[in-house]
C-alpha cells in the first residue's frame, strides 16, 4: 500500500520496499494455506508517518516474501510486529524487528514458523 499518490509524496520522502521474509521450517499440507498479520509502523523526528496492517499467506515450506512499497523520509524508525500467526504454527524468532532506514532503498526482516507437532 502506498499511502500517497505520485503528486502528493514530499520531496524529502522516497518509496521504500520492505521485504518481509517469512521462512516456515515446517509445514502442514493437510492444513494448507494460513493467514500471517504484520503491523508495520513507522516514525520520523518523533512523529508516526506510517501504520498500517498487511497480510500475507502461507502456502509452503521454505522462505516466502512479502514486498510492502512505502513512502518514507530518511532517518525513519520502522518496527514489524507480527500481529497473527495460526494456532498449529509457533514464531521461533523474534516477534518484533525494528531497523532505521537512512537512505535505504529496501529493508528487509525475517521471521521464523515452525509447525506445532
């Protein structure tokens, strides 16, 4: 989602790509395709400039990306919270990724599922 429009985006701002990586070490076929639910929110000299809520499903085993296009200044804090996870499924990293974007054209975080046996 890009939160402006081509005329709108400020002239200090650029577009971002935030690449969520999401690698299942395991996967249930039987259960098939699940939902995840990131927060992604985002502030700049004290000030949210970004929050908004993506999905993304899962449909396999191994690394899977979710490419979120943003417009973002320099010098932004960028925090990714994973917000749902199915029940059958445990998060074996950390929950929560934060990274400062200076002139960074593309971030990227990675989060770790495991099948619950």
């Amino acid at each position: 989602m890009n939160q402006f429009s081509q005329e709108e985006v400020p002239e200090n701002w650029k577009e971002r790509n935030v690449k969520i990586k999401v690698n299942m070490t395991s996967f249930n076929d039987s259960l098939g395709e699940f939902p995840l639910v990131f927060g992604i929110v985002a502030t700049s000299k004290g000030q949210t400039v970004y929050d908004d809520v993506v999905e993304f499903n899962v449909t396999k085993a191994g690394t899977q990306i979710l490419d979120v296009k943003i417009n973002l200044p320099d010098d932004t804090s960028l925090n990714v919270t994973q917000l749902y996870c199915s029940p059958n499924y445990n998060l074996v990293s950390e929950e929560s990724v934060q990274k400062t974007i200076m002139q960074d054209k593309e971030v990227e975080v990675y989060f770790e599922y495991a099948y619950q046996k």
